[in-house]
C-alpha cells in the first residue's frame, strides 16, 4: 500500500468502516510509515477534540412549535394497519460501485446481514418483486428451488394456520443467491429468508426490530432464518414457532 | 384492510411525530452549517419536515435520519439557487473575511509533530463553517450528525469512495485551518 492509498483510507480506518483485513492492511501500512502514522494520530485528536467540543446546535422552541402545530394534531392512538406505498425505495437504490466501495465495509456482519434482509424485503415489496413462482401449493414452491440455490429451502403451508403461503422467490443477500419463502397474514408480508450456514448448531430465535420491521431470527439444522415482516412482534413470534414446529423432523428440510 | 392516504389522519400524523421529531436538533444541525444562517435553517428545517409528512406514505426506510436528511438536502439546495438569484449575503455564522474565501490550503505542508490546540466550541463551528462545499456537507453529516459512509453516500447521492475522499480532503482543510487558527494573536 502506497502512502497516498493509505492517506485516504486511514480516515475509514478512524470511524471504524473497514473490514477486519483491510483495517490490517492499512494498519500494517502506518506501522512501517511515520508520515502516516502521525496523520492517524493528529486526526483522531481532531476528531475527539470535535466530539467533545459537542457541535450540534438545539433546534428553537419555536421551530418545534411551528412544526408541530402544522401536523394534524392527534387523538386517540389507533392501531389500525394502514397499506402504505413503495414509491421512494430509497433503501433499495443500488450505491454506485467505485474502487474503493468495495471494501468499505462494516465489521458486524450480522448486523449488516439483518439490514440486507430488511432491504431484500423492501424489495420485494415493490410492485412485481414479490415472488418469482406464485403458488400456495408448497409442493409447487419447493421443487421451483431445485438447482437455484446450493440448499433447497424448507417450504411448509401454515394456511391453515393463519399464514397464508404465497411464493417464492430468488434474492440476494450478502453477495449471495438467497432462497425467499413469501408468506401473507392479512395484509402483511413476511419474508422468510433461508441461507445454509457451516455451523450445525442451533439457536434459539430472537426477535429484533430494524427500520420499522420485525425480524425474527433462528438457526437449525445447518440453515439460518430470518423472517422479516411489519408484523407486530408477537405475531411474527407466533409465525416462526409455527413454521418451526411444521418441520417435518428428521430431514434436512 | 382501509387505505389511508388522508394528510389529516391522525394516526398517520402521531406516527410521523414519534419517528420524525426525536430528529429534529439533528436536522437543524445540518441545515445550520449547510446554510450558514439560522433564519434559513429554522425554515428549511420546517419545509423539511412538512415535505416528508406529505411522502411519510412512501417512508419505508432505511432510517429515518438518513431520510429526512435527504429531503433537508433539497430543500437547502432549493435555497442555494434562490441565492444565487438574489445576491444580498445572508452568511452570518462565518464573518466577511472568512466567509467566501476559504482560510485553507492543502494539508501537504502542515508539521506532522504538531499538537493541536483545543480549540472552543464556537472556534471549530466557525472553522467548520468556512470549510468549501461539498466538503463541509460530507464532513459535518460524519463528524456532527455521525451518520455512517453509507448512509452519507445516499443523502448526497454519490458513491461510497466519492464520499471517503471528500472527507479525507475536509479533514485535511480544516486541519490546516486549525493551524493557521492558532498562529493569528487572538
């Protein structure tokens, strides 16, 4: 690495945005490199001198008064579901690729691999990305995975219980071809994302919220499951021990 | 299920208020030191927000931070060109000889050894100010707004390595401003 590659990046390596072999790359640079590793040094003293200075400034109260007062003002909270639309899709605009975008990226794969899943859902979500075999026959849906994905994703029907099974559809997550079970639970879509795992262990599920939607994540057998809904959190605990317990046991799924 | 589109729900509104509002320093932050003036600021913060609760509808992500930004973004670049138009100075948080002629010049030559001041709040919120556009956005949504290099690259619509090498050149600038800072007798 050139001083005038690591000049550049040093300042991804300050907030924390390489991944752990490009952070050694560059590190390895600046430990052979007194130039450079005086820059690392004076920009992470500029860099906390600013965060404790604290530069923000507090919006006025009248600003926050004019705002709120131009808001319809609200009266009893009401839990009604309302359909909403897709038409910005900001999450799902592709970055642009550049030569260095490809290594910027977050050490924390499993936070960054949850927030794929929810953008591989908002994906769906846009008009025709649903599914790309449309059938509530879980013996149509299975066998369309065949030869698409390096693991046939488990396909149960939870019709009967209250999940209506709706498709299936190839996505993309991590780089990777992903297998997308479409479920529906009145007019909500639970995406529910299938990828093998080298780890046979099995975990148990937790729930987590991101962006406004649940996710509900679990290993077992050798795959990991993320299902991704705006569901409310207890229904989409109800989904997954649902489909979990419909396994058929003793098989690979 | 009733789809609702009506600006005058109240659910929808009560909705927009808790995601929304919990942001409101923040984006008065950014528009501070985008526009440099805090009239402006207070009205583009409040155009802001009253474009994103007409598109709340369409809001499905990514965070909510990074969106209202975005629309913030707009609504400032709305007020660059209505500048442009009438050509009265409406800078006020950096002073005349600041203001348009940047303080800086490239880091090359600045002593690597040396220690830097502590400066006070106000200083570096001046410094910062006088930084040169697109440098000062790129570097006030990390540094101030803390928003990842991701999420900068889609609120200013450039790609990731677009947005590394801006803030490598913000942070060099205002380095060397920094410096230049300590040597004028106060």
């Amino acid at each position: 690495m050139t001083c005038d590659e690591a000049e550049i990046l040093l300042h991804a390596l300050i907030d924390g945005e390489l991944d752990a072999g490009h952070a050694r790359e560059v590190e390895d640079h600046i430990a052979g490199c007194p130039g450079c590793t005086a820059q690392v040094r004076a920009y992470r003293e500029m860099s906390r001198t600013i965060a404790d200075a604290d530069l923000r400034y507090t919006a006025p109260p009248l600003l926050r008064r004019r705002i709120e007062a131009a808001l319809p003002q609200a009266r009893q909270p009401n839990r009604r579901a309302v359909l909403r639309g897709f038409a910005m899709g900001s999450a799902a605009s592709a970055i642009a690729a550049t030569g260095l975008v490809a290594i910027v990226l977050r050490g924390d794969d499993e936070a960054r691999i949850q927030s794929e899943v929810v953008s591989a859902h908002l994906r769906s979500l846009q008009a025709g990305h649903l599914t790309d075999v449309l059938s509530t026959d879980q013996h149509t849906v299975k066998p369309w995975f065949n030869g698409k994905l390096d693991v046939a994703p488990p396909v149960v029907d939870l019709t009967s219980q209250g999940f209506t099974l709706i498709g299936g559809r190839l996505d993309y997550v991590d780089a990777r071809p992903i297998g997308a079970i479409v479920y529906r639970r009145r007019s909500h879509v639970i995406n529910l994302f299938v990828a093998q795992t080298a780890s046979t262990d099995r975990h148990a599920a937790k729930i987590e919220a991101l962006q406004g939607f649940n996710i509900r994540r679990w290993s077992e057998r050798g795959l990991n499951y993320w299902a991704v809904s705006d569901l409310a959190a207890d229904e989409l605990a109800e989904f997954g021990e649902k489909f979990q317990a419909s396994m058929p046991s003793g098989t690979a799924g | 299920m009733p789809v609702s589109t009506s600006n005058d729900d109240p659910d929808r509104a009560r909705r927009f208020r808790d995601a929304a509002l919990p942001h409101l320093d923040e984006a008065y932050t950014l528009a501070r030191y985008l526009l440099r003036n805090a009239d402006d600021a207070e009205d583009a913060v409040q155009d802001c927000y009253l474009r994103a609760f007409k598109h709340f509808d369409s809001y499905r992500g990514p965070a909510m931070k990074p969106w209202l930004f975005a629309i913030l973004r707009n609504v400032c670049r709305a007020e660059f060109v209505r500048r442009a138009s009438s050509p009265t100075s409406t800078i006020e948080d950096v002073p005349d000889d600041a203001g348009q002629t940047p303080l800086w010049h490239e880091a090359q030559e600045t002593p690597e050894t040396q220690m830097l001041r502590r400066w006070d709040a106000d200083t570096i919120r001046r410094l910062v100010s006088a930084l040169a556009e697109p440098f000062r956005e790129t570097f006030v949504l990390r540094e101030i707004n803390n928003l990842s290099y991701r999420e900068i690259a889609d609120v200013v619509e450039a790609p990731v390595g677009t947005v590394m090498s801006r803030l490598a050149r913000a942070r060099a600038m205002l380095r060397s401003a920094w410096m230049a800072e300590e040597e004028q007798p106060k």
